[in-house]
C-alpha cells in the first residue's frame, strides 16, 4: 500500500517515522533469487490488524501481506527482543523530554484466560490464565509490563515488574491497592528509593501509613485507565498465543501504540 492509500487503522507517516527506522534492514541473497522480503511497514501493520481486532492470522485482509509473513515476522521480532527495544527508546525518548513522569507511578494486575495453555499459565478460581502487570506513570502511560502466570499473588510479582521498566529511572512512589500491602516489599522498594504507598487491610493492626501519602491513592484510576485501553486491543483480552513471549509481544505493540498515541 502507498501511504496515500493508508487504512485509517494504520501507522501514520509520523508514527511510522518513529519506529521504522529501528527495524531490521531487508536484504536479499547474492544470488538475487528467491522472492524480495516484504516491506516492514505493511507487515507491521498487518500484526497491528490482528492485535487490534483479536481475529486469527488466517483471517488477515488481504491489503496487507500473507499471513504467514506476518505471523513469521511478527515472531522473529518478539523472540530477538526487537519490540521491547523499539519501546525502551521510544519510551526512554518521551521522558527525556518530559512526557513521562515518574513522581509517582501506579500498579496492577490483570487476568488473561489462556485457551491454548503454554508456558506463563496458572490455574486459579476463574480458570486457567496469565497475569499480565502493569505500571503507569503519573500520566497513566505505561513504563512497565510482565506476563506471569495467573497463580501467584500479585504482591511477589512487584519487583519483577518494576525489573521490566522501559525506562532507566526507577519511580520515586510506587502506587497500589491494599493487595500490595506489604512490610517486606515496603522496606525492600525503599532501600531502593522507592516509596510504597498502599491503603492497609481491615485486619491490619498496627498502621504506619498515615492519611497524607494515600490521597495519591486516588489517583489511582489511571492504572485501571491503562488496563481499559490495553482491553481495546482484543488480542490481549484473551490469551491465544501459546508462548508467552508471543504474548508479551502483543503487549509490547500495545505500550508502542499508547505511547505514539499521544505524539
């Protein structure tokens, strides 16, 4: 396709500016034979295609390329790492120049039903899954996320998710619900320079958060924002990858869209 002849859908021509120029140059044998690799822009909108609409590779329209090359593609750049090191520079990028704001960063955890199992999987009361976490900035931008499997609480998964971070810096507050109340990971974050900020359970009886640090907690709707829009992309409302760095992919396309959307 020409860009003049761009789908509303896809990357735009300053959005492609941005991420094109990272992706592997196409080369072709010596020998000149065999058929010349398809153009990274049209494959790339093609997975983008399937990543908004959930619908299976077979069912990819036919203005993009087969779906064999952007299922192929789309796995050879989730495997090298290749989409986590586009969404590092993209978002090392925005906070250098004061998009992002680590002040304060919120947490969560999201349940994704796995229908083909595979690694990352759980068993839990709503079936089997994975989790998938998250952290937002104080914008509500994603600078963090992991695939797990769904069994484990979300309070040991905490330092793993924050190991994710697209960004150098760590957040200077770390926002959440009363899941993450935690004396362990409160004084293991602060030896990091982090502060937890969590309501207590009802149960708790000995309290050491005070009211001034949690009205931050009530900001705490942009974490669930970042999960609303990660739900528009229907290929993360249902897990149907079998590889959970497949999946982890799909998620790191979805930060790389947040991210653009707003540039």
């Amino acid at each position: 396709m020409t860009p003049t002849s761009r789908h509303p859908r896809d990357l735009t021509d300053e959005q492609w500016a941005l991420v094109g120029p990272f992706l592997p140059t196409l080369s072709r044998r010596p020998d000149r034979r065999g058929r010349p690799w398809r153009e990274h822009r049209p494959v790339l909108n093609g997975i983008l295609w399937v990543l908004r609409t959930g619908a299976p590779w077979a069912d990819l329209p036919d203005r993009y390329p087969s779906y064999q090359t952007c299922h192929r593609r789309f796995q050879q750049w989730a495997r090298a790492g290749l989409l986590r090191s586009i969404l590092e520079i993209l978002a090392q990028a925005l906070h250098d120049e004061g998009y992002l704001d680590l002040d304060e960063a919120f947490i969560d955890g999201s349940f994704a039903p796995a229908k083909q199992g595979g690694s990352c999987v759980g068993k839990t009361k709503r079936g089997k899954g994975s989790k998938i976490m998250a952290i937002a900035d104080r914008q509500g931008l994603p600078i963090a996320v992991h695939v797990e499997s769904a069994t484990p609480h979300e309070v040991t998964l905490v330092r793993a998710t924050l190991a994710t971070r697209f960004v150098r810096l760590l957040p200077a507050r770390l926002i959440g619900d009363n899941a993450y109340e935690s004396d362990r990971l409160d004084a293991a974050l602060a030896r990091r320079g982090v502060e937890l900020i969590a309501p207590h359970r009802r149960t708790r009886r000995h309290r050491t958060q005070d009211g001034r640090p949690l009205r931050r907690y009530q900001r705490r709707w942009k974490i669930e924002r970042l999960f609303a829009w990660f739900q528009n992309f229907r290929r993360l409302v249902v897990r149907y990858e079998r590889f959970a760095e497949n999946f982890l992919g799909m998620l790191h396309l979805a930060c790389w869209l947040i991210l653009l959307r707003g540039l």
